[in-house]
C-alpha cells in the first residue's frame, strides 16, 4: 500500500503523489529543444522527484544520464584528472543497466582533462541524443574542477550550436543556488583566483543556461490528485474491511449452524438429517 512521503524522493509506486505531469510536459519541451539549464529552487520543492520522473519518460526514447553529486565525497575535486575519471566512472555506472556496451565506452583511462573530456564526449554524442541530468550540483561549488566541468559544457554546447561539434543534447543540473553565479561567488569567497583577462570578463561558465520558469510549487489541481488518490485508497480499504466483517460473519454464523445440527443430530437423527436437507446456505 502506498504512503504519504514528507521526507525526501518521492516514487509513484510507493507514494501518494500530485500529479506533476504539466510540469513535466514544459521541462521536456526545454529538454526536446536542447537547452542546457539549471533547475533551483529552495530544499523540498520537488527537484529530485521531477528529475526522477522525467529521466524514466525520456529513457523510453532517449539515452539519458542520472547522475547525483550528493554524498559524492570531495576526491573527485582534487583535480581535473580525477574529476574526469570519476565522472565517467559514475556515467558507465548510470547506464549499465540500460546498455553495457555503450556504458563501458565511457570509461578511458586516457582522459585526464577537461580538453580530453570534451573530445570524448564529442565522440561518443556522435550520431546520439544523450541527455545528461547532475542532482544537487551545489555540492560541487566552491570547487574549481567543477567551474572548469561547467566552461567544457558550455564550449561543446557552442560547439554544436554551431554545428562544429558533437555534445550532449540537453543538460539539466538542480540545486539550490543558481550556479550562473557560483564563479563571481567563489571569487568573492576567495576560492578561486581568475586569470588577468578572465578577471575583467568575469565570465560565467553557464551563462548559456536558459531562464528555468517552470512554476515547481504545487497549484491546487495538482494537489487535488493526490488527496483523490487517498481518498480513493482509504476507500478501498473501507469496503476490505467491511467485506472481511462480513466473511468473518458468515464463518460464525455456519459454525453456530453446525453445531446446532451436530446437537440435533445426536438428540434426533432423523429429524435434523430432514432440516439439515432443507437448510441452504
Ligand atoms: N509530486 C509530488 N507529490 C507529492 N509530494 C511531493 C512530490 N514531489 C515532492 N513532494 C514532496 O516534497 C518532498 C521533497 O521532494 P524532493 O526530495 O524531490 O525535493 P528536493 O527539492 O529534491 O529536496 P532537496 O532540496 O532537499 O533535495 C517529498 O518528500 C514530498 O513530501
Ligand atoms: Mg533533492
């Protein structure tokens, strides 16, 4: 039986859920049109849940990659080198069970930077609409690695705007912070230290994002599909109960009926065989 879920992912098996498809229809249409974006919204509005149900919709078409930087540890940081290999460590795993083949391509020893990374990804795109999904990407700000993970998309999506290069087709981070800011944020924390030109640009490694506009706070319809689907459910267990009441009834009431006619028979065999006969159930 399903419950009401307050904490954390909510899954449509498991949990009385609002019914977010028109949420979804407008996030796939960014997705369809190849925007790359980001997703942010305060703690608990529905972020993971929306990733979850929109990366099952579009596995049924399109390769899509789930990957999240919660509970990621802080190695994969350490380096450019160890990013990319982690992060194509954790893109293998992501797709395993949907393709092994194509999850094993994605594992290479040799790219150990983010040019490298670029080159890789070009690759295998070739010929592919991959829509790569990254869930609480504010684990990785502050970190340096990420802003260099964040200018590589932003250079493939110009790439291929362009037509000169193969990348993912749609890239959707969430989080709770906006990260077109996280580079002037991290300057200003001192947490990283831009070259001379790149001081005066100041630049954001994701000003390609698009505006994500997409209202995540639940309208009264949405809500009214969840409380219908309880009240249908609270229903169903109404009339299993009353049914179970009834049935336990009926057992009583043959049990009562036998030994009523077990004592007649052994008083008056003939007579109770006669009303044994005549008795229906
Ligand atoms: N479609 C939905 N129907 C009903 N409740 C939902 C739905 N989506 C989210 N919720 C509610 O919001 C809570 C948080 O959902 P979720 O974990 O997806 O949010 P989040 O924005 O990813 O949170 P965080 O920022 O903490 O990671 C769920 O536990 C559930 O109570
Ligand atoms: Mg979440």
């Amino acid at each position: 039986m399903r419950t009401f879920n307050v904490t954390g992912l909510c899954v449509p098996d498991k949990h009385y859920m609002a019914d977010i498809s028109g949420k979804l229809a407008k996030i796939r249409e960014m997705i369809d049109r190849g925007d790359y974006f980001t997703i942010n919204r305060a703690r608990q509005y529905g972020k993971s849940t929306t990733l979850l149900l929109l990366a099952r919709a579009l596995a049924k078409e399109h390769t899509c990659i789930s990957l999240s930087f919660v509970g990621i540890g802080t190695t994969i940081f350490a380096s450019s080198a160890s990013f990319c290999q982690r992060f194509l460590l954790h893109i293998s795993k992501a797709l395993e069970s949907a393709d092994e083949d194509f999850a094993a391509q994605w594992e290479d020893a040799t790219v150990t930077d983010f040019d490298l990374l670029g080159y890789h990804i070009d690759k295998l795109c070739n010929g592919r609409k991959i829509i790569l999904m990254i869930d609480e990407v504010d684990k990785a700000s502050g970190n340096e690695a990420f802003l260099h993970f964040l200018g590589m998309l932003r250079s493939k999506y110009l790439a291929k705007q362009a037509g000169a290069a193969n990348a993912f087709h749609s890239v959707v981070l969430a989080g709770v912070y906006d990260i077109r800011n996280i580079k002037q944020k991290m300057i200003s924390e001192g947490a990283y230290t831009p070259a001379d030109m790149e001081h005066k640009l100041y630049n954001s490694p994701w000003n390609i994002a698009a505006d994500f506009k997409v209202d995540m706070s639940f309208n009264p319809a949405e809500i009214a599909t969840m409380l219908k689907n309880m009240k249908q459910t609270i229903t169903q267990a109404w009339i299993s109960r009353s049914l179970l009441t009834r049935y336990t009834a009926l057992q009583a009431d043959i049990r009562s009926w036998y030994r009523g006619s077990a004592n007649a028979l052994i008083r008056s065999p003939k007579k109770a065989g006669r009303s044994m006969a005549s008795r229906k159930l």
